[in-house]
C-alpha cells in the first residue's frame, strides 16, 4: 500500500525539530546552569532540521525517514539528563515521536522501533541525575501507550489512502469507460471490440481479450488479445476446462484471484503466467455470445467498482457485436454485394464503413491523411450543391489517380477524405501530400484543401491516430489553409503554399 511520501514525512519532521530548537533557543533566555547542554541540543535540532529538509529523501524508500528518529531520542534523551524535562512530561515527547511514525509508516513500523525507544528511555535516566531511577513499569507503560497511538493512527491513516486510491480508480474507471463509449459512436464494430480491450489495459491489467464462444463445437476463441493474452491468439479452448465456460454458464461476472490453482484452467493461459482473471459476460439478444477477459500477472483483490467499470465495457463491446450483425443482415435483406455496401455514390471511392474497414486493419508504421475541403459550405452557398457535389467528384478522381499503389483513398464523410499509406514515414508521407497539393492548385480549383497527417504507433488504437490526423488537420485550417501539418510530434508544419 503506498503511503505518504519520504518528502512529507521528512519535512513533518524538519518541522519538529525546528519547534524543538526554537524551545532551546527559549530557555537559552532563561537563566540556569545548562546553557551548554541546550546550546548542545539545539545544534542537534538545526542539524537534524536541514538535512531532514534538504536531503534527497525521494531517492530512498520510505523506510529510510525512521533514521530521524535518532536524532529524536537524543535530544528528548538528553534534555532529560539534564533535568530540562519535567518527569511527568517525558514520557509524553515519546508519544509525540511515535505519532509522526504512525502518520508516515505503514502499520507494524512501531513495534520495529521500539528498541531503539526502549534505549532512548532508559539510558538518559541511568547516566543521569544522580537520585534517578528507572521504573520498569514506566517504560513499559509509556512503550505501550505510544505504540498503541501509533497503531492506531497508521491504521486510520491507512484506511483513508486505501479510501482514497478506491475513489481514484473509480475516477479513472469512469473516465476510460466514457473515452470508450464515446468511440463507440464514430468507430466500426470491430474497433469498438478493440477499443473495450484497450479500456481494460488502460484500466491497469497485464492482459486483455474477447473470448468469442461456439456453442456448438463446445469451445472459445480468443480475439483482440493484448499484454500476456496474446499467448492464447489463435488457438480454439474446451470451455468445459475454462473460466469462459464458468461465466457462459452462470451468465455471472467471475473472479479467479488464484488463477494458477483453479480447478478448470486452459494450459495455455496457465503457462503464460496469469495470476489473476477476471470474466465478464458479453449478451447478444439475451445469450452469452462472448466474454470479456481481464489478466494480472500478480494476485490481488479485484474491488467492486473494477468489475462494474468491466461490465460497462462489456456492454458496449456487446452493441458492437449486436451492431455488426444487425449490419449484416441489412446488407443480406438489400441484396447488396459487399462491393456496394462499402462503396460511396458520388464519388465512387470507398464510403465510412471502407474508411472503418481500414481503420481495423491499421498497422504500426502506416500513416493515416485527413483531407477537408476548405470551405466546402462556401461553395454550396454561392455555386449551388451540384457544384459542390461535382467538386467532390473532382477531387476524389484527382487524389485516386495520383496515389502510389499499395495506397488508399476512400470518402471519410461530407468534405472528408481519409488516406491509407501503408509502411510509409511522416517525411514520405509529406511528399505524397506535397505532390498532390502542388498538382490540385494547378487545375485552379474552386476549393484548396487542407489535411493532417499521423503515423500508427505502438499501443495506439486506430481511433488515437485518427484523432491525432483531425487535429493536425485542424491546426493546418488555424495556420491559413491550404497546407498540411504533422501530427504534434515536435516537427515544423510543412506549407506547401505556392
């Protein structure tokens, strides 16, 4: 459990070794005898304070803060050898050290220094004043009471950052699951399916993926596999032996907190370290079609709202599914050839389910241009639609011809055209663009275009780099239109402005 860090810890300390010398730097005022010895003290009260200030303590674990407690025992050890303490309050200065421990330590840290505490004590009152004796009883008396109120404090302490990291996950729970529902309305089934096992990566698994289940053959699929899942990609499983086949048939959420012991594992699974699973059903029309996965490498406790954020996503990973057949049988019903269905009327290129299509298939290295008219409303306007719908035309004609072969062009959406350049870098990616531009301006168009390019990295979904194309798009139409720009990665815009 993480606690406060070393820094908080160490300057709650500077600060009371700070009140401790400004008491000293008090009875320094005061006439009596031990002006050495609290002269003594409080250097030990400066020093102690700078370094527990200034050192770099973060480098350290949050253990190493307890050696403060060494300057501690000295200066309440020798203010009472030298009388300074009332006997009745020295007790007390033990307390006092022990809540700090209690504040910044995990639970059990006050039992490890009650040793040195022990020693701290006793030994002031043994080489002290010459009458002085030590009670056993009080030792033990104020050992157990300052253990005791530390205990308790690093308990209730513990308890709130427990609370607090609880309502942290809830937060970022949500927010994933929202990012993911969102995507749901712009992106293709298949990317919403990778967009739920993305949600649970960025959830903080080790492993994610769609077990898809055949009933009839009696076994599951996994698909979309991420992180240590990717060890089962491409293999068919019993679901008689698996938790899959626990949660299709219970139609329940499952957790497997000791997955390595359970009594129906998959070989597979088991050997690619998995710890922790977690099941959760995906419907489609009432039936378990699917089930969303979740892996750990380490065991521990899956809390509530960590299942309720997984069962969102598997809803929505279930739209997607229900979406994907729906659009099938639409296409089945219109007598379509899959030609048609994927085919945009005007322009003849690829129409948004082609553009989701290539957004499914998107490796890392390829590059992704959104192209938009500039201002395509202004032609409407002041031409008529049949101007602007034979400029469409135009310009997709023009870019499809003009593209290098294993190259893509399909019509992402009113004015929007999205480009596919497979294996190509942002500075090839830029020629292409540069070419076209050039080549466009040349016909004397009614309209300029703008565009922004991306390139798919690693861990990114297709929808991150579509994201990162429309801004650069948007920053290109900021900087005056008619120009490109690359995704923000730090590289100058490119204006091919002539």
């Amino acid at each position: 459990m993480v606690r406060s860090q070393p820094n908080a810890a160490a300057r709650h300390a500077a600060v009371l070794f700070a009140i401790s010398g400004v008491l000293a730097l008090v009875d320094l005022l005061v006439p009596g005898p031990h002006h050495l010895v609290i002269l003594g003290l409080g250097a030990i009260d400066v020093v102690a304070a700078g370094l527990a200030f200034f050192l770099p303590w973060s480098r350290w674990a949050p253990s190493a803060t307890l050696v403060l407690c060494l300057p501690a025992l000295a200066v309440i050890g020798g203010a009472n050898n030298a009388g300074l303490l009332p006997e009745r309050a020295y007790g007390m200065f033990f307390v006092v050290l022990f809540v700090w421990i209690g504040v910044h330590h995990p639970p059990g840290t006050a039992f490890k220094v009650v040793p040195a505490a022990v020693v701290g004590f006793a030994l002031p009152i043994l080489l002290g004043r010459l009458h002085a004796s030590l009670d056993p009883r009080a030792v033990i008396l104020v050992m157990v009471i300052s253990c005791l109120v530390a205990e308790i404090v690093s308990r209730i302490v513990a308890q709130s950052v427990r609370e607090r990291q609880r309502a942290e996950r809830a937060a970022d729970s949500l927010r994933i699951v929202g990012a993911a529902i969102a995507a749901a309305r712009h992106l293709s089934p298949e990317a919403v399916l990778d967009g739920a096992v993305d949600g649970v990566m960025a959830l903080g698994y080790d492993g994610a993926n769609i077990a898809v289940i055949d009933e009839d053959a009696g076994v599951f699929e996994p698909v979309h596999t991420r992180g240590i899942s990717q060890a089962m990609a491409g293999g068919a499983y019993s679901l008689a032996d698996s938790l899959t086949g626990r949660v299709w048939e219970s139609d329940q959420a499952i957790i497997a907190s000791d997955y390595q012991n359970e009594s129906r594992t998959v070989e597979a699974i088991r050997a690619s370290g998995v710890a922790t699973v977690v099941g959760v059903p995906i419907h489609d029309n009432g039936r378990v079609s699917a089930v969303l996965m979740a892996a750990l490498g380490a065991c521990r406790a899956i809390l509530p709202e960590e299942v309720e954020a997984l069962k969102l996503l598997a809803d929505g990973a279930a739209g997607a599914l229900a979406s994907a057949r729906a659009f099938q049988r639409q296409v089945e019903r219109a007598g379509l050839s899959a030609s048609d269905a994927l085919t945009d009327d005007l322009t003849g290129l690829g129409n948004r389910r082609r553009s989701r299509q290539i957004l499914e298939s998107l490796s890392v290295g390829d590059c992704l241009v959104l192209i938009d008219l500039d201002r395509f409303k202004s032609v409407n306007d002041t031409r008529g639609h049949s101007a602007g719908d034979r400029l469409l035309s135009d310009l997709a004609e023009y870019i499809a011809s003009r593209l290098r072969k294993p190259d893509s062009v399909v019509r992402h959406g009113g004015e929007e055209f999205l480009l596919h350049l497979p294996g190509t870098t942002l500075a090839e990616a830029g020629d292409v663009l540069g070419r076209l531009m050039a080549g466009w301006r040349d016909r004397g168009p009614v309209a300029t275009f703008s565009a922004g390019v991306a390139r798919h990295r690693e861990g990114d979904s297709s929808g991150t780099t579509l994201e990162r194309a429309d801004q650069a798009c948007y920053r290109a139409k900021d900087l005056g239109r008619n120009r490109f720009c690359y995704e923000d990665l730090g590289e100058e815009v490119l204006s091919p402005v002539g």
